[in-house]
C-alpha cells in the first residue's frame, strides 16, 4: 500500500463527514450505588483513606471468597428494564484474567457470554431527530484498585519511577453497559455519542443506582470510532478510545478521532486497531503504547459463585416499581410548564431538564427555576468547567432560594450570594442565608439616611439627576446597594434616593 | 488416543511462561516443553467423548442465587493489611515501575 | 498403662470431660511426643507451643468453671498448612508465602477453635497442595511413619503422617483429587472427603475452586465422624457452601460400630479394581479380603461399572491445572509474601515474573502452564469445556450406579507408601497415584479410605486403604460402612498402627 504524503484534502470536520460515514459503539462503566461491594461488606464510600476499605475478600488474600450482593444484582436488573433489555433467566460470573497491580486476585470477576441483561436500546433525540442506540449487554463485574504514580513530571504512568496502590475502590460493584454499533449518524456522530451518555446518566440517575459522577469516576465511557468511505458497506478498522471523562470528552473525543482516521485513510494509510487516550487538554486522542503480545484473557466461568436465576416475579416486581424514565418526564414537563420544543430541546443540550423538573417539584415555578439552572448555575459551572447538575447544590435547595425571592425576602443579588454560599460551603440555604445575614433591608428610615449619604457623598451626580438626568440615578443606586451590601431591594432604594432629590420620573 | 495435537515447542511454553508471568530458565524451557507435552497427551483423550449435547458440570451440588444483603461489615484494621506487603508507602502499597497501560 | 498421646479423640475428649487428665497434660503429651519423634517425621511446618498451652488452659478454665464442654474440647489437632490461621504462619507449602502471618481465620480454622480443640500448628504438605507424596513442599518432605524412607502421601501428607505417628490425634487435610483419601490409605489412617460444599472452603488457599474439599483425619472412623461433625455444615461466606445441614455422621459411626451391613448394598467398581493392570497385587489381595469382610457383615456385593471413570485422570488434570493457573495468579509479590528484583533495575512486570519463578516449585509452574494453555482462546472448548462435560459423564455414572447400590467400594490407591525420590522425575507416574480417588472428585461425592491391610510386596508391610463412595450428601454412608468394616477388621487383625515397628511408640 502506498501512502502518499503529497496528497493535500482538507480536513475539516465538515468535509472529513462528506466523504466518510463514521460508526461508533460506546461502553460505559457505571459504578453502582451499594453501600456495600460487589462481593465483600466493605464500605463504597469515596474519598476514605487509603486502605481502609478493604477485607480478605478486595484485598485477593489468599483463601477468602467473593459472595455476590444482591442489592448490585437488582440494581443491575433495574438498568437493564429502563433500557428495554431481556433479563437473562440464567447466568454466571466469568473470571477475566490478566495481571495489573491495582486487580487484587490478578483476575476480574465479571461476566464473559452470559450477561444478565442483553438486547435493548435507547433512543435519544439530536437536532430534532430520534436515533436509536441498540444496547448490546449489560453486564456485572467489580471495579479495580487505584494507582498513583510517582516520580516524573506528570503524575501519569509513563515516566513515573514508581506507583502506589490503594484497594478501596477494588470491588465497588460495577455494570458495563455495550451499545451495539451505531451507523447513520453521519455528521452528528459526536452529537449522538454525547447525547447517549447524557441520556443514559439521567436514567441512571433517576434509576437511583449509581451518583453517576464523571469527575469522580463513578460513570466511565470508552469510545469506538471507525470510518468507512461513503457508499462503502464494510465498516472499516475501529479505535476504542478510552479516558473520556466529561460529556464534553465524549463528543471531543469522537470529532477528534474521525478526524484523525481521516487524516490517515486519505493518505492511503490503514487504521491500526488499538485503544487510544483521550487527553482532555489538547481534546486529542493518544496511541497506548502497544502490548508485546496480544491480549488472552482466558475467560472461564468463576467456580466460586454459583449461577444467577432471576425469579421471574422478581424481576416483574422490579419493573413494577421503576420510577418515571427522564424521556417520559421531559415529555410530561413539557406540557405541564408550557414549554416550547426549542426551550426543552435548550434544557436537554444544557443537561438540566432533571434538574429543572425536580426543582419544580420541590415547589419553585417552572420559570424561575428554568432561569436558574439555564442562567445563574450554568453560568457557574461553566466556569468551574462541570456539568451543572454536578454542582454542589441540590434542586430542593435551588428551590428553596427561588421561594425566599418570591416571598420578597431575598433579591435576585442576595439570591445569588445565597447559591454561592451553598456551592462553596454546601451548607444549607437557610444556613447560608442566617449566618451571612442576608436579608433585603425594608426599613425606609435605614434607607433613608444611605440615600442621603450617597448623594452628600456624589454632588455631582446629584445635580445631574436634579438637572433632570434621572438615568443617572442608577450610580447612586448602586453606591447605596454597594452600602447595604447588596441587601436593599433596588427598585425602592430608586424610589427613595428620587424622593430625597425632589425628582419624578 | 486421539492426540491429533501438534507437539508444544519450546516457543509456545515461553509464550504460555510470558502470559503466566513466570520467568522460567532455558534449562526450564526445555524440561517443560518436554513434560507438558506428555502431560497434554496423556490428557488429549478427554476429545474421545463425544459429547456435544451432554451439559458441563461446575459444581457437584447444583445451586443458584446465593446473595448476601447490601450491608456494610467492618473492614480489616488497615495496619493487618499493609502488614504482610513487600513495600509501603503513605498506607499504600509500593510497587516498582509499572510498563504496561493501564486497563 | 496407655500413655496420653496414643489414645484417640473420642477417649481423650471424655477423659478431660470427666477431670480424669486436665487438656494441659494431653497437649503437653503431645507437645512431647512431636519433640520426640517430628524430627524423623517432620509432619509439623510450625508447632505453636505457647498457642496450644493457651488453648487447652482455657478448656481447662472452662471445665472448672462448670461449663459445658464441646465433644471434642481439649482434643489437639494438627492443621493442614492450607488452611488460614489468624495470627499463624500460612505458606501453603510454599517459598512464596513464607513468612506471610494471615489477619484473618478460615472457617474451618474459626469451627475447630470454637469447639475447644487445641491446635497444635501447622502441617506440611506438597506446594498448593499439588502432588501426591508431600514432596513437593517448598521446605522438606515428610516421612511416613512405617518406613521412614517412604513418602506419606500427598498431598495432605504431614496431616496424616502426624496423626499416624500419634503426634496428634487429629488433622485436617484438603482434597481435591485425592489429597485426604491417598494418605490415610499409605499411612493407615481413616481420612474422609465430604461432598463438595459440606465443608466451607473460606479461608483454605484455593488449588481447584470447584474440587477442594476440606476434611478430617483420625485413627479411627468415630473420630473422624466427631470432626467432620465439627468442621461441616453452611457458611454464608462461601457461596459453593451446601446450604442445608449435613447428615449425622456421628450417629452413623456409631451404628456402624455395631457391625451389621445386613440390607447394605455395597457395588464394586469394575473400573477401579485393576482389570487393565497398573495396580499393585498386595494392595488388590487387601482390597479382595475386605469386600469379603463387608459381605461377612451381611452387604449385599454387587459389581458395577462406570465406563467414564476411565476419563477422570484426563478431566482432572485439565479442570485442576485451569482452575490453579487463576487461583495462583494472585502471587505475585504485590500485597504479601515473597518479592524478588525490586531493587530499582526492573520494571513491576519483571518484579511479578521473577517472584512467581523463584517462589514457585516445578509442580506448580508446571501446571500453572497446563492451566494457562487449556485456558487459552481456542483450546477452551476442547479442554477445560470439554472437561466439564466429562464430570456430567462421571456423575452420571455414580447416580446408575446409586440407583443399584449403596456404596462404591475400590482400593483408595493402586499402590502403597513408595520411596522418597522414586517418582518426582515423572509427573504422569505421580499423577497415577490419584486414580481411584478422582471420580469422586470430579463428581462432588463423599468418600472415606479406611485401613483394610497391609502389603509387604515392596518391602516392609505398608498399609491399603478401602475407599468407600456415597452419593452427595450422603456422608453417613461412608462413616456406616467404615466403621463397620473398621470393627470386623480391628477384631480379626488387631489395631492397624499397633503394627508400625518404627518410632518405637505403640505397644
């Protein structure tokens, strides 16, 4: 095969997708929700000191046996009816074996040709039109440990003199969910990609089974990605492009990848089938380096577990009790606070239409609490670069700040000191609001005299508003919020300061 | 016997070594080639018995779903679980330089 | 006047019971008797001198405090190097966790200290209990105590060779191919492998997670009943663990004692009595002699064949080998035990590879390998799944054979004790010696050897053992018919060990 450097196509996105269909497939890690492991009693609490979580069982002593938890079993079941799969009547745990350092037994347990859920799907809406994602399996296996690595500049494996591990997460119950491959997207590939994940974290999260935290590892996504050239049937050779830790990632991640299989399909190159990086500062995907040998992983069947049998009634009951699905919710929503296609369609892009929902329902109106999380909180997380559900605030207290302002006990600015208050301390609203005293000042006598000493302090702009420039009255306005720390409800602090100059408007 | 299987060289062992994470000797290699040979002949008659419809037994006893409840039981005091490793390092297992990626 | 080690365990339970000895003289006894003698033996890895004084002072506490006493209290045991003892040098026979003192007790550790027995440490064994004559322990062999230049078995070969040699009255061993039943049968000694799950297998270091098999060892088939009464029954911290409750193994020891098999069906094993060669003549004469003996007491003799049988050793020596190269992937010099070349030059892949070949024996590589490859993609069906269906086949057998009979009977091995050295180079002629005990092994079952005569063909009169197989769960048939045969063989040729003319140490 030649591969020709003088060949100059362009590669844009927009003229690598006329000439390429890209397929991709996704495979995402869910860590669930137990308080207990997959396998042994220890605690899935994060954050805990290194070692502290572990037993006989996460540590792969010698001797000690994994008994499964049910709660992960029906929680497993759980996802697996919220994404239309069948429930398997049987199946079994199988034994992954490779070594690593942070896998105890040097095995994983998990489950090979007998998933307990397989053959659903997931439908998810980009620009108006309805794709469906087939799901191929959903599968139980547990998590591993965590290396640090130490010594080298980057704190990453390669170049680290050595590394350290700490067992805590090893065994946290985890489901791998595989889609199966998604074709057709054309150009929306990337858009697809990330509104599956956003969909399936919502479900999760309505689920109740997992926190579905990103940044905190608790929901994973590795990318497929492949190209064929337009009009030809054969998919072509796909990457699987792992660490992609954001929604953002996930459709960086695939723009970026389609466009650099392109790169190389154009020169005449070949796709090599590997797993890459995604590096989350330069949004490029990295070759790992190559394994000497091709991975063997001699799965069998775990001989120290006995099969899963589901009741059917069990699995009935699980079903029965499964709460009302986001697609469903949004649907509902939409008519019950009268939005348009568009505004949900802008609240599904934001990620927030859960957010918003479940504020409404803790009591805040549909408008406010649309304002909020499209406005203010996305505004916030935006600058700490996460998804605006993962601030640390929760609907119930956006709510409860929206009602103080409707009560006409809070501004809009003190509203905004009350939020930041709470993501920076993630105490409670009330809590926030008592402790920094934050209250709109309605004694006029107070008032008053900050009226009078911000214009004995501003004469010229006091004369102009005399002089019959009223606008310039927001600077004084603004001189007396300044005073009252924010605390005065404005329109009356305009009224007043107009009164004491002897203007109408 | 139905041994229709080609002898193990010297290579397949090391390749079987390599993913067994064994460094085994030459003097090793050549001793096992030969002995694991035997042995996978002696075993090769297991192919003799047709069986394709006849189901595989795991456990002599059969069970299904044993599940223990989603409750938390105290952990080892993690003094007990560094004590036996090799390296410890800020309550961490020490490990030398690891080449391979991370799975 | 019988001296305190030489008792068995249902007499020394009742003399501490009633205040005639204190359990501080009967461990100290035995303390003694393993100074004595252990040096020639060396059954024992670890002897804990201070730990078994402790435990039988507190029986002793118990009993003068007017506190009811398990059957066993104050009974010293010797516990196979296997099983995890909390605050108790743990090495599987093995360089690789040398040193390694576990925080955490077995099941069968936790059962046996419940019930007031005094463990006296920690016996050898071949590495990971693969190999069938305890030579390949990673420390030294053990020597039988009838001829002190012959292996005891294996793998669980220091368990029996100290209950043979009266260094304890009791031991636990591991089976998982034969492991209890091939050295109670070469050191004339009744050991019994319960069915898969009836003892729970957390704590003990897994070879073949759907074989291994905890169970007991005693002189006679009573106190092996007490012990296994002990030690079995469900453990939520297993999930393989059967369960419901066992049978009443005791009471069946017992009944048995009584020594009638009138209305027992008992079947021969066409496959397992040496029809196509390979069995030792003396050891097929006693064999002969005791189904003789079983049909004195009123059983009904049947011959059965079990064509399938013939597969076991090629099942076995697939399932045990794939099961182990997993199990044992956890050595690796990481969390515990032995680490080899971390001294900066290599990388952690270097570090496992090097620790797990200087920490491991040939055996064990060896069949870390076999398991790696019948593992392997392409070869899984036509090994380890193909092997599986193979266990179908053999349990198949045993249930038309149950159908028709009570009991299987077969030697428990086709040769007696052989010479330290005489098999090692040859791993097949190792593997051999497993050939009766396999399918019932593979199948699950219960089987208990008990001593039915001795052999002179290679020397010095060695030990046979009778196995006797039962259908899952149903251990109490094993004890029954072994106690039986026990009592008759006992009344016609004296105790079996009162015949060892080493070590000086029964009258």
């Amino acid at each position: 095969m030649t591969v020709r450097d003088d060949v100059q196509l362009d590669l844009s996105y927009d003229s690598v997708v006329r000439r390429f269909a890209p397929v991709i497939g996704l495979e995402t890690h869910v860590e669930l929700g137990t308080v207990s492991k997959m396998f042994c009693g220890c605690s899935t609490e994060f954050g805990a000191e290194p070692n502290t979580h572990t037993c006989p069982v996460c540590l792969g002593l010698p001797g000690a046996l994994p008994v499964v938890n049910a709660k992960a079993i029906e929680y497993t079941i759980r996802i697996g009816l919220a994404l239309n799969c069948s429930i398997a009547e049987w199946c079994r745990f199988a034994r992954k074996n490779y070594f690593y350092p942070d896998m105890p037994k040097n095995f994983q347990i998990s489950q090979y040709d007998e998933p307990l859920c397989v053959d659903g799907h997931l439908d998810v809406v980009v620009e108006g039109q309805t794709y469906r994602v087939g799901i191929e399996r959903v599968h139980m296996e547990e998590d591993t440990g965590k290396n640090t690595h130490v010594g080298g500049a980057t704190g990453r494996i390669h170049g680290a003199e050595y590394s350290l591990v700490d067992f805590n997460r090893a065994g946290i119950p985890l489901i791998e969910i595989v889609t199966k491959p998604v074709e057709g997207t054309g150009p929306l590939a990337p858009e697809v990609a990330k509104a599956y994940v956003t969909e399936l974290r919502d479900i999760l999260r309505s689920l109740g089974v997992s926190d579905v935290k990103m940044e905190q590892g608790s929901l994973r996504c590795d990318v497929n990605t492949s190209l064929s050239p337009i009009g030809v049937s054969e998919w072509g050779t796909r990457t699987e492009t792992k660490n992609v830790n954001s929604l953002r990632s996930v459709e960086r991640a695939v723009r970026s990848e389609i466009i650099r299989q392109a790169a190389i399909l154009d020169r005449g190159g070949k796709i090599k089938q590997e797993t890459r990086h995604f590096q989350e500062t330069t949004g490029e995907t990295r070759s790992g380096r190559s394994k000497e040998e091709a991975t063997d992983y001699r799965y069998f069947p775990e001989p120290d577990l006995v099969p899963v049998a589901p009741a059917r009634d069990w699995v009935a009951e699980i079903r029965a009790s499964l709460p009302e699905l986001p697609a469903a919710r949004r649907t509902r929503l939409k008519s019950e606070l009268g939005l348009s296609t568009e505004d949900l369609q802008q609240m599904v892009n934001a990620g927030v239409v859960e957010a918003v929902g479940e504020t409404v329902q803790a009591g805040a109106s549909a408008t406010e609490a649309r304002n909020w999380w499209m406005g203010y909180l996305a505004e916030q997380a935006n600058s700490r670069e996460v998804e605006p559900t993962s601030l640390p605030i929760t609907p119930a207290q956006v709510a409860r700040v929206i009602l103080l302002v409707a009560d006409g006990k809070l501004s809009t600015a003190l509203a905004r000191q009350a939020v930041d208050g709470v993501l920076q301390t993630g105490k409670d609203v009330d809590a926030i609001v008592a402790e920094r005293g934050l209250a709109v000042v309605s004694d006029t006598s107070e008032l008053t005299r900050a009226a009078d000493e911000a214009i004995a302090a501003n004469p010229d702009v006091a004369d102009k508003v005399r002089g019959g420039k009223v606008a310039a009255v927001g600077a004084l306005v603004g001189a007396v919020m300044k005073a009252t720390r924010g605390q005065a409800d404005a329109p009356a602090v305009r009224q007043i300061l107009l009164q004491q100059l002897g203007v109408s408007e | 016997m139905s041994d229709e299987r080609p002898t193990l060289t010297r290579d397949e062992v090391a390749h079987l070594a390599q993913l067994a994470r064994l460094a085994v000797t030459d003097d090793e290699l050549d001793l096992f080639a030969g002995q694991l040979d035997v042995i996978l002949g002696a075993v090769a008659r297991i192919g003799d018995v047709a069986a394709a419809d006849i189901p595989p037994t795991s456990h002599a006893v059969p069970l299904q779903n044993v599940f223990r409840a989603d409750e938390v039981r105290p952990s080892l005091p993690r003094e007990d679980v560094l004590a036996g490793a090799p390296a410890v390092e800020d309550s961490r297992f020490r490990v030398p330089q690891i080449l391979g990626e991370e799975e | 006047m019988t001296q305190l080690h030489e008792l068995d365990a249902a007499s020394t339970a009742a003399a501490i019971a009633s205040g005639e000895v204190s359990a501080i003289e009967v461990t100290q006894a035995h303390l003694d008797r393993i100074t004595a003698v252990d040096g020639d033996v060396r059954a024992f890895l670890h002897v804990d001198t201070e730990g078994a004084l402790a435990a039988a002072n507190a029986v002793d506490e118990q009993r003068s405090a007017g506190a009811a006493l398990g059957p066993l209290a104050g009974v010293p045991l010797a516990m196979k190097d296997v099983v995890v003892t909390k605050g108790l040098p743990t090495t599987s026979g093995s360089k690789i966790l040398e040193g390694w003192v576990p925080p955490y007790d077995a099941t069968v550790t936790r059962r046996v200290l419940d019930a007031g027995i005094v463990m006296l440490g920690k016996t050898n064994m071949d590495e990971f209990a693969m190999g069938s004559s305890t030579e390949n322990s990673a420390y030294h062999p053990t020597h039988n105590p009838w001829d002190l230049s012959r292996v005891p078995g294996g793998s669980s070969g220091g368990s029996a060779a100290a209950v043979a040699a009266f260094e304890a009255p009791l031991s636990i061993g591991t089976d998982t191919g034969g492991s209890i039943r091939q050295p109670a049968a070469v050191t004339g000694i009744v050991g019994h492998k319960p069915t898969y799950g009836a003892v729970s297998r957390y704590g003990l270091i897994a070879f073949s997670s759907s074989l291994d098999q905890a169970g007991p060892f005693g002189r006679t088939v009573l106190d092996a009943a007490l012990l296994h009464e002990v030690i079995a029954g469900p453990d939520p911290l297993d999930s393989t663990s059967i369960p419901q409750p066992g049978p009443d193994v005791v009471a069946a020891a017992r009944q048995g004692a009584r020594g009638d098999l009138a209305g027992v069906r008992v079947g021969v094993v066409r496959e397992l009595t040496g029809a196509g060669g390979g069995y030792q003549q003396g050891v097929l004469d006693c064999f002969r002699a005791a189904v003789d003996t079983l049909a004195g007491l009123g059983a009904e003799i049947v011959e059965v064949s079990c064509p399938n049988f013939d597969y076991a050793l090629a099942a076995y020596y697939l399932i045990a080998p794939s099961e182990c190269s997993s199990n044992l992937a956890r050595f690796d010099g990481v969390r515990y035990g032995l680490r080899v070349g971390d001294d900066g030059s290599h990388s952690l892949e270097e570090v496992m590879s090097l620790t797990r070949e200087q920490g491991f024996g040939a055996e064990v590589k060896r069949r870390i390998m076999i398991g790696t490859y019948a593992l392997s993609s392409g070869y899984y069906d036509a090994y380890y799944g193909q092997a599986q269906k193979v266990r179908t086949l053999i349990a198949r057998d045993f249930a038309a054979a149950f159908t028709a009979v009570d009991v299987l009977v077969s030697p428990t091995s086709p040769f007696v004790a052989f010479g330290i050295g005489e098999r090692v180079a040859d791993p097949m002629a190792m593997y051999v010696n497993d050939l009766c005990t396999l399918p019932a092994s593979l199948a699950g079952t219960p089987a208990i050897s008990v001593p039915c005569g001795l052999s002179d063909e290679t020397g010095p009169a060695l030990p046979v053992g009778l196995q006797i197989m039962a259908p899952a769960m149903a251990d109490d048939r094993c004890y029954r018919v072994g106690a039986a045969f026990e009592a008759a063989y006992t009344a016609a040729n004296g105790f079996i060990l009162k015949q060892i003319s080493q070590l000086g140490a029964v009258r």
